[in-house]
C-alpha cells in the first residue's frame, strides 16, 4: 500500500512514517516544518524515513495526491491553546484544510483517508464513560474544527472512498520531535527538572491517556483492516484502565521520579472532564491493542532524560511547545499572519 502522511515532522508523524515503512509500507510524507527546529534525540530503532515533500497543508495539490492508496492525515494545529490564539486561522487550516484535502484525495482516487481526531470533542462528560456514539460537546476552537471535519468529511463516504476518524486519546511518551505542552510529558519534565510538580487546580478533571507508539500501532492497523471493519468508522484510540483524573496522573509521575513533591491547588477554570470507552476499538479493529500504560510512559521518559542529561533550558525551548513556537515564527516574521512562510 502507498500511503501519504501529513504531518511527518510532529510528535506523532516522526514516529507514525518511520513506523509504518517497517511495516512494509510505502511512505511519502509530508509537513510545513513549523516545529523543525526542535529535535529531542536520536533513536537508533527509527532507521528508514519516508520519502518527504515540503508543503503547508492548504498547498498540497491533487498531484501530490496522485496515485497513493491511502491518506494518514495529522497535519493540524494541534492543541487547545494554539487554536485559541487564533481561531479564525484555526478553522481555515484545521477544518477547511481538512475537508479540502480528503476531497482532493476522494477526486483523484484515493480509497482510504485516516483522519486524527481527538477525544477532546467530548469536552465535559457527565461522568459515565463516553463512546463513540455519545453527544459531543466541544469547548474549544481545536475541538469543534475536529467535529466539523468528521462530519463533513463523513459526508464523502462511498463505495469507492472510505474515511476512518481515529478519536485519540491525549497522548504521551518520547519522541524525537518531542511535546512537553501534554499533560504527562509536561509533569515528568518538570519532575526532572525541578524536583516538583506544582499543580495550579485540585486535579480532579478526568482524562484519558494513550501511548504515542499506541496511536500508530491503531493507525497501521487501520490501513491494514478489510475495508468492511472500517469503512466510515469512529474509533475512540485508548484502553479502558487508562483513564485518570490528572491528579493520579501526577502521582504516577512522581512515583518514577524519586523526590518529586506533588501539591495542588484549589479547583481551575478548566471545566473539561470525561471517561472515554475504548471498547469498540478494542474488539473490532483487528490486531489492535493498547500495549503501554502511563507507568510505562513515566518510565520511558525519565530514561530519555537521564540518556540526554535533559536541561531546564532544553525543557523550555520553544520547539517543544506549539504556542511558543508559532509566536516565535511570528514575531520573527517568518511566518504571516496567516501562518504561511514568507518567501
């Protein structure tokens, strides 16, 4: 199968393209290199890396298209915080991008599209476990561009184009392009760091969690399923025991980080909480399964610490976190207000 990721370059894709051409694929990715400057490690395992165009996401052709299989699509602004900064660049890139290119994909052939969703479309549950047929309730721009994409680019489901729209969990764990603005990448840095975990809300809000190396696994088992097991489908991306309030997520982290002190603060203005059910995913993805835990994700990153002698300032730079990036690449006027490269 020849497949294209947007993408490539971000914490999921330096993973996801390296991961699916061992897998006996055929990569070709793509991404806007706004995160370029940051680079964590080096990992010996991640050996072959696709082939690579260079293109913003609302630049990408029907060509580029051309003559691939399928379509893995993470190329988005990708949090909360930096689709508040600017929503109405958020929905141009976010939704109209996306719908955009499944169509473009759809007009040129292509028979399978995996968009990257989030369960963060749930935004505030009422504290039973959320599934895939739940009503959801986005609370942030970022959220509601992901409702729109699945259902607009849904509509372009037919017997000859089949999307799939993969809800992650938020996700966690090591990569090279590394994300310390993710709640369990965030408090193990800062247990590394400095000994503390500082909590500004009381941690009560739940979240669910999965592994970065989980989502890719669900991804290529997606592109590896008969059409039938997925065609059109919503699959939450997560296992049931991985859902925590995030003041069990910090005593994880300081459970693997010796002499971390953990405090918390009285309830935040952050009202979003919900348990999200992974049965679906589970028992009807073939070959799918959560094979990590926030444990096991605490554990890796403290190795990647002490193997890279992690520092404050490395924490800190601004690669590794999306909003300070993308105000740098501004202020810097290399990128416009509309987040293309200037020339």
């Amino acid at each position: 199968m020849k497949v294209f990721v947007t993408g490539v370059e971000g914490y999921i894709g330096a993973l996801l393209a390296p991961a699916l051409v061992q897998r006996g694929f055929d990569v070709v990715g793509t991404d806007t290199g706004y995160y370029r400057d940051g680079w964590l490690y080096s990992d010996p395992r991640i050996k072959s890396f696709p082939l690579f165009v260079n293109r913003d996401l609302r630049q990408i052709t029907e060509n580029d298209l051309r003559g691939f299989d399928a379509v893995v699509h993470l190329a988005e602004l990708s949090n909360d915080p930096l689709g508040q900064n600017k929503p109405e660049v958020t929905f141009k890139i976010n939704h109209q991008g996306s719908v955009e290119l499944a169509r473009k994909a759809k007009a040129v052939g292509v028979k399978r599209f995996v968009y990257t969703s989030s369960c963060s479309v749930y935004g505030v549950g009422s504290g039973v476990f959320l599934n895939e047929q739940s009503p959801v309730n986005p609370q942030t721009t970022y959220a509601e561009c992901k409702v729109r994409v699945e259902r607009d680019v849904g509509k372009l489901a037919d017997d000859s184009f089949s999307p799939v729209f993969l809800r992650n969990a938020t996700a966690y764990g090591p990569s090279p392009r590394m994300r310390f603005d993710i709640v369990l990448n965030n408090l193990s840095a800062l247990a590394w760091t400095t000994k503390k975990i500082a909590m500004t809300s009381d941690g009560t809000p739940w979240r669910p969690l999965v592994h970065v190396r989980d989502i890719c696994d669900a991804i290529a088992c997606v592109l590896e399923a008969p059409r039938e097991a997925v065609h059109g489908q919503i699959f939450n991306v997560g296992d049931d025991r991985d859902n925590y309030r995030v003041r069990e997520i910090a005593e994880i982290v300081a459970r693997e980080f010796p002499g971390c002190e953990v405090t918390f603060g009285p309830g935040g203005g952050d009202n979003r909480s919900y348990r999200v059910s992974f049965e679906k995913i589970s028992t009807r993805l073939p070959g799918f399964r959560c094979q990590r835990n926030a444990a096991i994700g605490a554990r890796e990153l403290r190795e990647t610490y002490e193997r890279i002698n992690m520092s404050w300032d490395i924490f800190e730079f601004r690669a590794f976190t999306r909003l300070k990036q993308l105000q740098y690449l501004i202020q810097t006027r290399q990128i416009d207000d509309q987040l293309f490269w200037k020339s």
